[in-house]
C-alpha cells in the first residue's frame, strides 16, 4: 500500500501518521566500533527521511536503538545529499553519563580553556573585592 520496492511512498511520508517510531524501521546501521580507551560506542546509521532529521529526534532514535539513555548519545553529523531522502547519521553512543561528561572536557579547545580560566580569575577578583568593600565601610 504505501511501501513501493522497499521505500516509502510520498504518500505515507506527506500522511499525519507519520511519526518517530516508524523512522526507525528505515534506519540501517553501517557501522558499530567498540572504543574501550574512550569508553564508547561509534556508530553510522543510514536513515530515509522526507525532510531533514535534527539532532535530538536522532538522538532519540539511536537510543531505542542502542537501549541507552539519551544523555548519553552525543549525535556529531548528518550529512545528506541534494535531491536524495537518505543521511548518513554519525553518534558516539557511551557506556555512562560520567564517561559522556570526561570526554567532553577533555575535547575542549586551547582557546575555550584559556576563556573558563579568565572568567574564573575575573569572578575570584569580584568576590575579593566585595569582601574587601565590607571591611572598608566597618573600618569608617
């Protein structure tokens, strides 16, 4: 009816009942490399879309796909072609939210580390000068 040759139809895509969970019936996963040193999970799904998925609904999908919590799912590129309804979906899906959290400060750029550092030392000559500020205004 609305399958043709293995590929949705228009119809059902343009149809109001087209949701989430059948995207991931189309979904066909390329492939699944375990990287035990960073503690996760590296994998490509191939996904048939009328529009263009965002980042969050793939998240979603790799999730009940994975059987994972999506907090711990980082989805880092979708890339499709002009004229085509397939995308290449890329995600490092990791074993713990921990582990999520230490890659990600480890990933920082020089320039974002050198930006925290300068907020930190503004915000620790802000709280000594309020503290200073008291004791002058006791002192008269």
């Amino acid at each position: 009816m609305f399958v043709e040759e293995g590929r949705l139809s228009k119809n059902f895509l343009s149809h109001k009942l087209y949701k989430l969970t059948y995207l991931s019936q189309i979904m066909e996963q390329l492939k699944n490399i375990k990287n035990s040193l960073m503690k996760r999970h590296e994998v490509s799904y191939i996904v048939d879309a009328e529009k263009n998925p965002n980042f969050p609904e793939m998240a979603k999908l790799i999730s009940s796909e994975m059987k994972k919590p999506e907090e711990n799912i980082n989805v880092y590129a979708i890339q499709g072609k002009f004229g085509r309804n397939t995308f290449l979906v890329k995600a490092y899906v990791y074993d713990s939210k921990k582990d999520y959290d230490e890659i990600k400060v480890l990933c920082k750029t020089k320039k974002m580390r050198k930006t925290e550092k300068e907020e930190a030392k503004k915000a620790a000559e802000e709280a000594k000068k309020a503290k200073e500020a008291p004791a002058e205004a006791k002192a008269e």
